[in-house]
C-alpha cells in the first residue's frame, strides 16, 4: 500500500466506510467547525515479524485500515476492530487512519488528544 493522503474524510460508521481525501488546507477550518468524520494517516515503521509475533496492541477499535485510493478518488476502509489488519509477509511499514480529537483554546490554537488505548494486535499475512 502507497502512504495515502494526510487527512481523510469517512461516511458510514459500521465495519466497512467509504472515505475521500481532504485538502490540507480544509482541516484547520473542519476541525474547529467540528468536523467529527475526519480521520488522520499515521505510519508504523520498522514492523519486524518479532513485532507481530508477540501480537502486540497497536491500534485503537475504531482505527481504520484503508485499501488504495481509487480512480474516482475514494478509500474502501475497515475498521480495525472488525477486521484484522494484517501486513504482507517482507513489508516492515503499515498505514492505518485514526480519527482527529482536537479542541481549541481562546486564541483557537488546537490540542490533539489519544482517544483511548490500543487493543488491537496487527497480524502477520498468512502467519
């Protein structure tokens, strides 16, 4: 899987959504509009099979693992907690989305928050 984009912007919240890029320059304003549909890329590096042997928690439920994107320029994504994530036998990289918490101060300076604890290993393709 490429890296995918920075930001995107998710529909449906069962075990499967469908989700599109966001421009860079259209989260500040959607976040402290509240946008609660956005989701942000973050990348695992350096996943060894000592890593995904020990399954180890890596992600949070509602983390998502999305397919590349399409011509028509939407991800098919799956939640974590629902569908395994898995990575390719030889790849030591993964890309998943976790869903932007932010509030904003008196001078609308954002603060990033975790929204919970991982609980979800991430699997070994045909391991």
């Amino acid at each position: 899987m490429r890296a995918g984009p920075m930001t995107i912007r998710c529909i449906n919240r069962g075990a499967h959504v469908k989700c599109a890029a966001v421009a860079d320059t259209e989260v500040p304003g959607a976040l402290a509009a509240g946008d609660q549909a956005l989701y942000g890329r973050t990348v695992y590096r350096g996943i060894t099979a000592e890593v995904t042997d020990k399954q180890a928690a890596m992600f949070e439920p509602a983390d998502l693992v999305c397919s590349d994107t399409r011509s028509d320029g939407t991800m098919s994504c799956s939640r974590v907690d629902r569908v395994q994530p898995e990575i390719p036998v030889g790849e030591t990289v993964f890309v998943a989305y976790k869903r932007y918490r932010v509030t904003f101060d008196e001078r609308g300076l954002p603060t990033f928050h975790r929204t919970g604890q991982p609980t979800v290993p991430l699997a070994r393709a045909g391991g």
